[in-house]
C-alpha cells in the first residue's frame, strides 16, 4: 500500500501523512528484525542443536541437527519430554539444579550426555534459556547444544593414561619401596631423586644423609668415612684412590660390584644408566649366596665327620709342593695311614662309634703333626698326610714313630675300651713320583708291606715293591678275563680209606692255564682273595665239581664224596648256603655228597660270625665241613667247638716228616687221637711214599691223599677210581672205590 503525503498549506505535513510515514519506519524495522532474526535462526540451524520446549518440558521444535544426533525424527521429537534423551548418566540433582535454574529465569550451561534412538551415547555442550511471551512469563525453553562427544572421547583418553600413569606411578612406587633390593636413583648431575627403605636399611652409616638433591660422590665419602664397607684400606691415600675407582664404575656402569657391609651382610650393586641420563642403582642382599659359596666350598675341601682336608685338597696341595720342588731331591714325603682291623669296631660297636673313633684319630692327628703338614681324610679309615720340608729317613721315622704311638693309645668309645692300631706307608717326592698320581699309588704299596709284615708298622716304598704290585695287578686282570670267558679248570685228587685201601671221593683243586702253562694256585688264588674274584671263582669250582660227580654218576660209577675249598668271602655271603642247595638240586645231587673245607684263618677272619652261620647252615643240610691244614694256622681248640666241624685234615707239612723219628710223628698222632675223640674223621695229605701210608694206618688214621696214592687228574680222568655204582648196591660193605690191587698199582 502507498501512502500519499497531503500539505496542509503552511508548509508541514497532515497528521494523517505524518502517522503514515511513522508507520512506515516501524514496519520497515520490524521487516529488518524478522530478516535479522531470521539469518540467526539459520545461522544456528546450521552450526547447532536446537530444540524448544515448554515449561513441562515437551518438545515443541526440534531443529534438523537435533533430529540427526539424536537419530529421532521430527515427528518422534516433537510432542515428547525431553527426557527421551536421557542416558541415566547424570543424578537427580543434576537435573533438580538445571530446572531450578532455569525456573527462576536464569540461563543455565553444562555438559550432559544423552542417548540417541539406537541406544548410543553422545555428549553435547548445552545452554538453555527461558523463552517468554509478550507478557513477560517464561512460557518455554530455547536449548541450543553443541556435539562435544569427540572432544569428550579424548579427554576421556587423557584422563584414563593421566590415571593410569598415576596408578603405574603409586604401584611403581609402592613395588620399589616394598622388594627387598634396595633401589635408589641418580640424575643426570648425580644428584639423589629417589631410593627406598631397604637402600637406606642397607646403608645405616650415611642414612640420615640420604636427601633428594645430594650428590653420590658425598654418600660415598660419608659411607668410606664411617666405614659403611668391611676391607677398607686404613691409610688415608689409599681411601683416596678406592673412592677414585669407585667413582670411576659408578659414572661408567657395567659389571656388579660385590660389598660386604660392616655388619657382616653382604650386597650386589647393579648400575645402569637410562637413556635420559639417569643412574639408577640395585643392591641385592646375597649374604646367603656368599654363606652357601662358604658352605661349598668347606664341603669341597673338607671332610664333613673329621673336619681334615679331604682327597682333593690333599691332591692339589700335592700337586703344589711337586711344582715347587722339580730337580730336588727328596723334599717331602707322602704318609698313607689305615686303621687296623676298622670293620671291626663298626660290626661290633656300630658305626656311630666308628665315627667317634675316626674323629678321635683325626684329633690325636693334628696334636702330633706339625702346622705346616697337610692331613687329610681320604677314605673310610684312610688318612693321608703330607709332610713338607723333610729329606731324610729318619725325620720321617721320628714322626712315623710318634703317630703309632698316639694313635694306638686307648680309646673309650661309649662303655668299651679300644685299643686302635694303625699301619703306615710311606713314600718321598719328588724322588718317588712327579705326580700325585704315582705318588699316591707308591704310597699304597708300601702300605700293603706294612700290613703284610703284621700291621701296626710302618714301611717304606721300594721299586722292587711297585714290581710285585703290578705283577699281582696283571694276574688279576688276566684271571679277570679267564673267568669271564670259562677259562677255569678243575683237577680231582682221590682220596683213599685207610681201612680198605679204596678210593672214597675226590678232593678238587682249582686250574689256570695261562699263555700256554698252568699258574701254580699259590700265585693266584691269594690273588683272588685280595681282589675279590675268589667268589666267582669258587663258584666256577663248585659248578665243575658238580658236573663232574653227574657225569661220573651218570655213567655208572660212584665218584664218592667231593671236597672242595671255600674262602671266607664266599661264606660271608648271606645266601651261601641257599646258593649252594640251589646247584646241588640243579645237578640231582645230595648235600652229602658234598665237603667243604675251609682252614684255620678263614675261622680267624673278621666277620666269622657270618661264616660260623654259613657253616651251621650247611651243616644243618647235610654238607661235611673239613678244616684244612690243621695245625698250621692259629686257631684254638675252641673253635673246634664253636664251629661244625667234621674232619680233620693233616697238613702234608707233618706228613713229610712222619718217618724220621721227629716231633712231626707225635704231633700227628694227637691230632688223630684228638680228632677221633671229638667223633671227627682224619684226612691225611701229602702221602709220597708206602712208609708214610703205613705209619698213618697204624696210627688209625681215616683218609689219605697224595702222589702215592693218585695224582691230581682232570675230569675226564677220575672216572678210572671209581667204583660201579653196582658193588655198593650188592652190599659188599666196602665204601666206593678203587680196590686195594689198584691201590697198589697206582702207588
């Protein structure tokens, strides 16, 4: 519409036209604000969320940013309270204050996080202000809202490793301050920055010193003047230069540094240095370690019963003292000692009081030796000394003498007096061995002289010694092999009744051939017995005896009874007796066809409690017992009572003089008499010629064996004296064997 001016005539206006034109101006600024109003609008649609709500909260305009974030459409939005957005998030005072605000007129801003139509959260920064109508009252609220989700995922990011840090911080802290090591961390200046307890419970002497910001170099002067380190040199200069080098590693780290502390503990430093310039320095408690590496080592070089030396010290102080002495003649000499008869006192007393003696010994040892000798405990009784600085004979007799003497003093073990000896065997170096090796070994065989001249002396090494042991060495080694590989032979010698002039049985002797002759049984079977091959020997005997008796039986013909030879190490197997039982039933054979003779020393030997069992063993199923060589050895008459004795056999030692009118013919005699009083059969060996064989018959004596009457024969051959099995059964009376014509024949 177009409002025409009208003059009235004095140069102004109508009021009509000047109302128009006013009119005009408001509408034309009333047009500008709602253009005005209109861009904001549009500017926020397009920037913001905006939504407004009355005063109950039901949403009245949603804007299209505010359909898009919240996944809802105009139309759900519209007509809803607000709280369709609500994720549970916030509490109820949250939401109490907002309205209150609000309420009251005042605008209200915050960061509130909403859920969208799928279920999924977002945040958005919110200002809310009262919107009100022409008459002033708040009828409404106008929200516009920013999306600050990504902004909040990363505050949430930087909240959760600044946390975690802090966590990582306070738990890296608390592992420091409770591990056992103590920890402690330097600068880049060396300045302190952080240790834990346990540094400062290590280092009491400079403790009260231990201060963020003071230099290591200052601890460690404080530590050195306090004596914090046990080792530390006293003179000044010197403290000096062990702080240079100290801190020389402690700005260059590398290998561990080993302290002990003045209290005795000692501690392993580790330092390293980080990447930023930091020192950051370990100390680990390893007293026990230092205490174990004591304990081993004492246990390596100590005899844990005696508290001596043990062998590998002996060999490397041996080894030693030879390096030192190249080109001189005898400088020191090796002593090897053994108990004398040991295994006795342990069988009888036990070995708590075997133990005590030992201990004993060792004592009665180092009060006679000198403290630059070396003693040692090298075996179970064996002891060895190393004596320095002597080069003659007699210096070493001196003290030989004097460790006799003591050692054979008596002891009080428990309740019981012993009265110990002991045998020497000596040797010098380097005149005798360049190595502990051979000098060990030289040592030895003099010792085996000394027990051999009796035991309770001492002896000396020879070569012509050393000679005799390797050649008793290599007939052992041989008779190793032969009996390995069967190489074991008998021979059967008859034994004759003196009554009927037949053969009664046979005694078997053990044979070796060796590169082409047979060893005689004095140079290999003592061999045996020392090396323990005298048990499968024997066994090898006895399986061939056996054999032999089938064979013979088996044919036809009775070989009578068997005699064979046990040692003491066979009888002091505990199953002997059930060993034996088990070959006689291998080969049909009763025990009495079989004798077992054993001589004086096996009764004498240590352990004859087992051997008096083995034989009542025996005896009990039927085996004869024959002691050997009766009246050569040093058995009593009382072991004839102690142990099952059935015969009695003459050494041909008395026999070979039985004619010549000598004490031997007396002598023989009474061992018959006695034998034959004791209800036991006599054995006579040795028989050589008729003379011998007649006297002995006069004498009553029972059995004889000897060149004139047989020679020793193999197996094959000892068929010739016997018997058929037939004459026994027509009962002619006689005892199997051959007859008198052949006895003569044979003689």
């Amino acid at each position: 519409m177009i409002l025409e001016e009208v003059d009235a005539g004095d140069g102004t206006k109508s009021g009509d036209a000047q109302r128009s034109g006013e009119y005009s101006e408001h509408l034309v600024a009333y047009h500008e604000a709602c253009n005005e109003l209109f861009a904001y609008k549009e500017a926020l649609d397009q920037n913001t969320i905006v939504s407004i709500t009355d005063r109950s909260g039901n949403i009245i305009y949603a804007n299209e940013k505010f359909c898009n974030i919240s996944k809802y459409s105009n139309k759900e939005l519209v007509g809803k309270k607000i709280s369709i957005l609500n994720s549970g998030y916030h509490d109820r005072k949250f939401f109490s204050d907002m309205w209150r605000t609000i309420g009251s007129g005042l605008p209200w801003r915050n960061e509130i996080r909403n859920r969208d139509k799928n279920g999924d959260f977002y945040w958005v920064d919110t200002t809310i202000v009262p919107k009100r109508n022409q008459f002033g009252k708040i009828d409404g609220y106008v929200s516009i809202r920013y999306d600050i989700t990504e902004r909040k995922a990363i505050e949430n990011a930087l909240n959760d490793e600044v946390e975690k840090r802090r966590n990582t911080e306070l738990l890296l802290r608390e592992l420091i301050s409770t591990i056992p090591d103590g920890v402690v961390a330097f600068d880049a200046e060396d300045k302190l920055l952080h240790f834990n307890k346990a540094y400062k419970d290590f280092h009491t002497a400079k403790a009260k010193h231990l201060v963020a910001g003071v230099s290591f170099s200052e601890l460690l002067k404080i530590a050195v003047e306090n004596n914090q380190y046990t080792g530390l040199p006293e003179d000044p200069k010197a403290r000096e230069i062990y702080i240079e080098n100290r801190l020389r590693r402690h700005h260059n780290p590398g290998h561990p540094i080993i302290q002990q502390l003045s209290d005795g503990r000692w501690i392993q430093v580790q330092e390293r240095r980080s990447k930023a310039g930091y020192t950051v320095g370990v100390c680990t408690d390893i007293t026990d370690i230092k205490q174990a590496e004591k304990t081993i080592k004492t246990q390596a070089e100590q005899d844990s019963l005696t508290g001596l030396s043990n062998r590998a010290v002996l060999i490397s102080r041996l080894t030693k003292a030879l390096g030192e002495r190249k080109g001189v003649a005898q400088t020191g000499a090796l002593v090897l000692i053994d108990l004398d008869h040991f295994k006795d006192v342990n069988d009888t007393l036990g070995h708590d009081a075997g133990d005590e003696l030992l201990v004993e010994v060792a004592r009665r040892l180092r009060e006679v030796l000198r403290k630059t000798d070396t003693v040692a405990r090298i075996g179970g009784d064996e002891f060895a000394i190393l004596l320095s600085n002597v080069s003659t004979v007699a210096e070493v007799e001196k003290i030989g003498e004097k460790i006799i003497t003591r050692l054979n003093e008596i002891v009080m073990l428990g309740h019981r007096v012993v009265c110990p000896s002991c045998s020497l065997g000596i040797t010098f170096f380097p005149a005798d061995g360049s190595t502990p090796k051979d000098l060990l070994k030289n040592a030895d065989i003099a010792l085996y002289q000394a027990k051999a001249r009796g035991r309770g002396v001492w002896s000396f090494f020879d070569p012509a010694l050393k000679r005799q042991v390797e050649q008793r060495q290599a007939t052992a080694d041989a008779l190793r092999v032969a009996l390995a590989e069967n190489r074991i032979e008998i021979a059967a010698q008859t034994q004759v009744s003196f009554s009927t002039g037949q053969h009664v049985g046979f005694e078997i002797l053990a044979r070796w051939k060796h590169r082409g002759s047979y060893v005689p049984p004095s140079e290999f079977i003592p061999v045996a017995e020392e090396t323990g091959l005298i048990i499968p020997l024997g066994q090898a005997v006895l399986d061939q005896a056996m054999s032999m008796v089938r064979d013979i039986r088996d044919k036809g013909f009775d070989p009578g009874r068997i005699a064979v030879n046990v040692a003491a190490s066979q009888l002091k197997q505990h199953d002997f007796a059930e060993t034996l039982t088990s070959m006689l039933d291998q080969y049909g054979l009763d025990a009495a066809v079989l004798e077992i003779e054993v001589t004086e020393n096996v009764l004498l030997a240590r352990g004859s409690n087992r051997i008096g069992r083995s034989l009542e063993e025996l005896h009990r199923l039927g085996v004869q017992i024959a002691l050997d060589d009766f009246g050569t050895g040093h058995a009593s008459l009382s072991h004839l009572k102690r142990f099952p004795v059935d015969c009695l056999k003459i050494d041909q030692s008395f026999v070979r003089e039985i004619q010549t009118g000598s004490e031997d013919a007396f002598i023989v005699r009474a061992i018959i008499n006695l034998a034959h009083n004791l209800g036991m059969r006599v054995v006579a060996e040795g028989i050589e010629t008729q003379g011998q064989f007649e006297l002995l018959r006069g004498h009553a004596c029972d059995l004889g064996q000897g060149y004139l009457l047989g020679k020793p024969v193999a197996p094959s051959e000892a068929l010739a004296f016997c018997a058929p099995l037939a004459s026994r059964e027509q009962g002619t009376g006689l005892e199997p064997g051959i007859s008198a014509t052949r006895l003569k024949r044979t003689a």
